[in-house]
C-alpha cells in the first residue's frame, strides 16, 4: 500500500508543482501614474462619441486608446505591448488592440485580456469616469 502512495505522489507532485498560477501575472507591466481630462465634444474624440467608436491620442507609454463601448460606458487602454517588446503601439482594430511585433491580440471587450495562446499579461486598462460630456481617465 505504501508504495502504490509513493507512486501517486511521485506521478501527481510534479503536475501540481509546474502548474501556472497567478503570480506570472506579477511581471506583468505596470504604469505611470495617469489621470488625464478629455471633452467628448473635442473634435479630436468625435469618432468616440458614438457606440463602437474609438480615439487615439497621446498619454502613458504609448499613447491611448479610448473606445466607447455602449454609448454610456467607455474603457481606455494603454497602447504599450504587454510583452514590452515593440516601439511601435499597438494598433485597434476589430475590437482588438495588436501588437505588430510579436502578433499578439488583447480585447477591449474583457479587459484587455489577451486572445493570442502563450501571453499570460492583458493590456494596460485605465479607469474611465464620465460625467456630462467630460471624461476622466485615471489609474487611481
């Protein structure tokens, strides 16, 4: 009996040990500190104030992506690969945001979780607070 346990423990111990846990997420880049002001009615964010609709403009490391998702909630994400392995910031398209340098997708839709298999780190999501026509986009 003890030894069909050691058998067990010696073909379980070493699965249980090599599985991934969250604690790869904390090599994850972090930001700067960010708390910026935008005016939707700014020409610059017009293609914004529709659902579906995006601006790109400058701020955090690469720049941001701010996307209206309903009309009344908006998200913002940095444009920063996540791998950190590009100079170039990721580009949006179809709901994605892609990084050209290593070909990895992180949806705007679930956090800036990534969609390509084999990248653990989402993309670096800002807080998006609204009020009237104004729009606070914050890490605090």
């Amino acid at each position: 009996m003890k030894l069909k346990n050691l058998l067990l423990f010696c073909l379980v111990f070493p699965l249980v040990t090599t599985c991934n846990t969250n604690a790869d997420l904390l090599n994850c880049i972090r930001t700067l500190p960010l708390n910026l002001g935008k005016d939707l009615n700014n020409p610059d964010l017009i293609n914004a104030q529709t659902p579906g609709g995006h601006a790109l403009f400058p701020g955090g490391n690469r720049g941001i992506l701010l996307f209206n998702k309903n009309g009344n909630d908006f998200v913002a994400f940095d444009r920063l690969c996540p791998a950190n392995d590009c100079d170039q910031p990721m580009t949006f398209e179809g709901r994605l945001l892609k990084c050209s340098c290593d070909d990895s997708a992180y949806s705007v839709d679930f956090g800036g979780a990534p969609q390509t298999e084999g990248f653990l780190c989402p993309a670096i999501e800002y807080r998006v607070i609204k009020n009237g026509s104004s729009l606070r986009i914050t890490n605090f």
